[in-house]
C-alpha cells in the first residue's frame, strides 16, 4: 500500500478537525477560507483545554472530553449571538474556485515534498527529540495523562516538568484511538496534514487579509508557502520539532484575526470587533498549547498591526480622553509582552546556544533566503524584492505591517545567530531558546505575505495591460493565468527546495546506519510484543534508541526518554545489573522497577556521544541474562538473575 497507509490516519484527523473546529467556526458565523482555515486552530484550542479540564477531573483521555468542551463552547457561543445581531463578516471571494486550486495545489507541492522527506508510512525521525515525542503519545494512550500540566511526569514523575506543551501529542493520540494506526503511521500522517493543509491554509488567510481577496493574491500566497525551505520543512529536519510546527503553522490564523480585530487589511463588510476578538480568542490557546514559542511568534509579528492601529486611533480621536486611553493600553500591551517574552523563557541551561554567523553573513543569508540549508531561495528572494518595490509604491496600512512582520522576523534571525549583545540576544531571542533555526523557521513564515505581495501585484500589473491591449481575451488570460500558476509551482521551489527535502529526507531513512534506530534494531523492537509479556519493564541505554521499545513495541521501558529523571532504583540497574549474582540490592532494584528484560543496541548513540550504563554493557557472557532474541548486533536478552526468569 505504501504512502496510502497515512490516508486513513490523516481523513480521521481532518474530520476531528473539522467536528471539532468547523463547527465551532460555523456556530461564530466564519464562511468559507476563514472557516476551513480558523477550524484546525479552534479544534486545536478544544483539544488543549478538554486535556486539562479532563486531568483535573480524572477522566480518561478520548476525544470524548473535546466533543463535550465544543459543546459547551458552542452553546455558550449562541447565547451570545442570541444577545446580538452583529458578527465577523469575511470579504467576499473574487472565485471560491480559484482558492481552491490554490490551495490544492499548494497541497500537492507540499504534500509530495512531505512525503519525499519522510520515505515510507512507519518512518520515524531518528532524531534525539523524537524518543519523547514517539514515547509520550504511548504514555496518553496507556495513562490518559494529556494535560500540559501532566505529561511532563513521564520523564519527571516527581513534578520537575510542571508544563508541558501537550496538544500535539494529545491530538496525535486521538487519532491512534480512532484510526487503529501505529505511532508512527499516525505521526507522519499528522505532519503531512500540518504541513500540506494547515500551513498554505493559513498563509493564504493572512495574506489575502493583509494585501486583498484576489486571485493574484491568493495564488501567489499559495505558491509561495510551498516554497520556503525554512518552513514547513525545517521543524521536520531539524530537532524534531513536531510541536513547533503545529504552532507556526497555526499562528497565520491568529494573525489574521489580530489585523481583523484592529481594523486593518481586507476584512471587509460589517465591523465587528467584538466577534473577530471572538475568533482571536479561539485561536491563541490552540497556538500557546501547540508550543509558547509560536505563541511569542505570534506575539512579535502582531506588534506591527498594533503600531498601524495606534497610529490610526490617534490621528482619528483627537479629544486627549479618548489619546490618554490609548497611550495607557499601548503602554499596558508593550509592558505585557515585554513580561510575557521573560516569563515564557524556557531555563538558563537550555539556553546556551552560540551565534555561529556575523552580521553581514546574517543579513546575506536573510536576502537570499538560504539560512540553514545553504542554497539560494532565488524565486523567493525576488518576491520579496518585488513586495518591497511595490511596496514603496502602496505605503497603506497593511503594506507597512506586511514589510514590518518580514524585518521583525529578519531582525530576529540576525540577532539569534549573529548579535554581539548577550544580553539583549536572550532577551529577546530566549524565548525560543537562542535557537537560530527556531528562528528560521519563524522568518519561514513571517516573510510569506510580503512574497505573496510582491508576485501578486507584479502579475496584477501585466494583467492590466494584458486586458487594455485585449480586452475581448478573458478566457485566455484565465487559462494562462492557470498555466502560470502550475509553471509557477514547479520552478519558485528551485533550487533550494530539493536540496532542503534530500536533506531532511536522511532523518527519516532507515538503514544500518540510523542515528537513533537501524534497521536491525526497528525489526527487533517491532517484534517485543511477542518476548515480553505486558507489564514486564525493559532497561537499556534510551540514547542508543532503546526507549523507543515503549512506542514502538508497546512495552514499558525503565527510561522512556533520553533526558529523564533517575530513581534511586534504577540508577542501580543502569549500573550494577550485571553484578546482580554478587549485590543483593540489585534484585530489590529489579523488584521495585519491574525490570524483567534489557535491549542492548551497542554503543552507537544518537549524538555520538558516549554515556554508557555499567550494568547494562557486554551480557553477552553474563550469567544474569539469557538471550531471548537478536537481530543483527540487536540484542533482546531476559533477566534470569533473582528468580525473575
């Protein structure tokens, strides 16, 4: 069946999007692109406050809890509108069909791009942070444990991780329940729609907002979302950062609403601010619980809408009651961001990452669009010159905050990975850990508008004159307009899309060479089910892949993650296991653990580091184990030592 293995996985997770959020967009009063887009962001919301209501409750986690929250939300949100007759209209759309196409063909691009990268159905990214994230839909499926507030007990049960960003994997569980796919299968079919669907959904609300309803427009947003190395890609490269992407993906919603709530863009028809806070308000949660660093993206692109409406309000309110109020609230909104970009920092030693640029190579890297993966976005670097030519031309509202949003998030990468300024680099940079490719990825996705801007008012301008010359040729330009739009889709990638995808598709492959799991290794963890009874324990060294036993092959592991806290107990297994025949404490430590097996994967680690685990090295000729499966250097033995074999 091949890749038709994530169709299932992905229409299960399209439809609790759409119960979920659609309706909830419905009972607003959202039609058509504001609805379908705003839906996976309001679902995302639901999920997120239906996994903590549900943790405090002691409830189970299904998607029951999210059916009965939506619900509630719904109810609540008729009796509001019952109380009104105004609610957030949305422009109309110049052809629902030419969006579309657009956004089907957006979804192609990025779709094969996808799937390009991850290889095969039950690829995993053998990436150091895919242990947690693999394991931790495990750990909601075997405990119910969804919440943010309860999901960091898998690795610290003693309460060290009291928050956790969790929906991700809250949701991704929902779908395992529902489609009786594996963790795998449903991880890639969830990427897939996050980044084929959510993205170029969003992308092109925000920019149609921000630089009008048009064919043009929404076209060139569309192609352009499924060109930018940097994002969606990116976060499926590098870390993996599988939450981060979702909450980028989602943040172009929020912005949408933030500019429609402010007045600015082509929200036209009936005011209604009111409603678009509404909106606004079902957006952020489902973006802050995906991950709080795309809630601080939202947070830095916003500044610029806030600026354009403070602008307006003065000039148009020049009695010094109404001037105060709005100095007092732009004040309030500058110092509850400066105070949200400090307390949303994650701690000091997770922090520390170096620049690695200049300044002047920063600045290159941001004109040619090339960072993280070295080759020249060509056709995305003249978009954007192109937006700002035009944009010299336009100088209205929404141009300045589509200009601004693409210099807030050069500013930021400049700073992250170049700045000289320590202190100012993690004051404002911490709160996506001075991570430069974290920033990347936020300039992925701020630069978008301004590209989309630029192709489409180029093409507006040829189309102009095309239609003086011809004006009888309607269909013609339709059709060449259609044309373009395909040709546009196949060479705007080039060059940098391919060698981002080839590279980005080695953390996927599965060979004996794996950084986390080989091949031998992933045959012999899909097989546990049928050597380790259920509720037996396995040790092994997480950093050689051996934790993945618990996503993968179902089965307890005594370290479920890389970075987790230590018991007292299993400290003594990790280091003393092999010398269970001569210290008795070793056989309490299997008792209160639970420890019945041990994988061995060798000393090959995903970082190439080295941290090995006494206890847990060279059983080959250990009387305290027998070997009970093997698959290539992949060992599988049974503790025998105690009386437990």
């Amino acid at each position: 069946m091949g890749m038709l293995e994530l169709l299932w996985p992905a229409v299960v997770l399209l439809a609790v999007y759409a119960v979920l959020g659609g309706s909830l967009a419905w009972v607003i009063g959202l039609r058509g692109l504001w609805a379908v887009a705003a839906a996976p962001a309001f679902a995302t919301t639901v999920i997120g406050g239906a996994s903590v209501v549900a943790g405090w409750l002691g409830l189970g986690w299904s998607i029951l809890p999210s059916l009965v929250l939506a619900v509630v939300i719904g109810a609540g949100v008729l009796l509001v509108r019952r109380r009104t007759t105004t609610r957030p209209v949305a422009p109309r759309s110049f052809s629902p069909w030419w969006t579309v196409l657009a956004l089907v063909l957006a979804a192609i691009v990025i779709g094969g791009q996808t799937l390009s990268v991850i290889g095969a159905p039950t690829a995993i990214s053998q990436t150091f942070d895919n242990v947690f994230h693999l394991n931790a839909i495990r750990y909601i499926l075997d405990t119910g444990a969804a919440s943010p507030l309860e999901l960091g007990q898998m690795t610290s049960p003693n309460g060290g991780v009291p928050f956790y960003p969790s929906v991700w994997h809250a949701t991704a569980a929902i779908v395992v329940q529902l489609s009786g796919a594996s963790i795998p299968t449903v991880v890639n079919a969830q990427t897939l729609v996050i980044a084929a669907v959510l993205w170029p959904l969003g992308a092109v609300l925000l920019s149609r907002v921000l630089a009008g309803a048009t064919a043009a427009v929404t076209v060139s947003a569309a192609l352009v979302s499924a060109s930018v190395p940097m994002f969606p890609l990116l976060p499926m490269d590098y870390g993996v950062l599988y939450p981060f992407q979702l909450a980028l993906a989602l943040a172009p919603v929020a912005l949408a609403a933030t500019a429609s709530l402010l007045g600015i863009g082509a929200t036209a028809g009936e005011r209604a601010p009111g409603w678009w806070g509404f909106v606004l308000l079902g957006a952020i949660p489902g973006v802050a619980l995906a991950h709080p660093g795309g809630f601080v993206a939202w947070l830095a692109l916003s500044v610029p809408m806030v600026g354009v409406f403070a602008v307006r309000f003065w000039r148009g309110h020049p009695a010094g009651r109404a001037r105060t109020g709005l100095v007092v609230g732009v004040l309030a909104y500058l110092g509850l961001g400066l105070l949200l970009l400090k307390i949303l920092r994650p701690p000091l030693p997770t922090r520390l990452w170096p620049t690695a640029l200049s300044p002047a190579e920063a600045v290159q890297e941001v004109a040619q669009v090339s960072m993280f993966y070295g080759t020249v976005s060509i056709g995305v670097a003249l978009a954007i010159l192109l937006g700002l030519v035009w944009a010299v031309r336009e100088r209205t509202g929404p141009v300045f905050v589509t200009v601004a949003s693409w210099i807030i998030g050069a500013a930021l990468f400049v700073i992250v990975i170049a700045s000289p300024f320590g202190t100012l680099r993690d004051a404002l940079t911490g709160s996506w850990y001075n991570n430069w490719p974290r920033l990347a990825a936020v300039f992925g996705v701020a630069l978008v508008p301004l590209a989309a801007f630029g192709v489409a008012r180029t093409v507006e301008a040829v189309a102009r004159r095309w239609a003086a010359a011809r004006p009888e040729a309607v269909r013609a330009r339709t059709l060449t307009g259609a044309a373009l739009a395909v040709v546009g889709a196949v060479l705007l990638p080039l060059p940098a899309l391919p060698h981002a995808v080839e590279q980005a598709h080695g953390r996927f492959a599965l060979d004996d060479d794996s950084a986390l799991v080989s091949a031998d290794e992933m045959a012999l963890l899909e097989r546990l089910p049928a050597h380790v009874p259920a509720g037996e324990k396995i040790a092994g060294n997480p950093y050689t892949g051996t934790a993945l036993a618990y996503a993968i092959g179902g089965r307890e592991v005594l370290m479920p993650h890389i970075l987790v806290d230590v018991s007292e107990d299993a400290q003594t297994v990790n280091d003393h296991l092999a010398d269970a025949e001569t210290q008795p404490d070793v056989c309490d430590a299997l008792r209160e653990t639970g420890v019945g097996f041990v994988l061995d994967f060798g000393d090959r680690e995903v970082h190439n580091g080295s941290h090995p685990l006494p206890g847990l090295d060279e059983l080959e000729d250990s009387r305290v184990v027998r070997l009970v499966d093997s698959e290539g250097d992949a060992r599988l033995y049974e503790v025998t030592a105690c009386g437990l074999g």
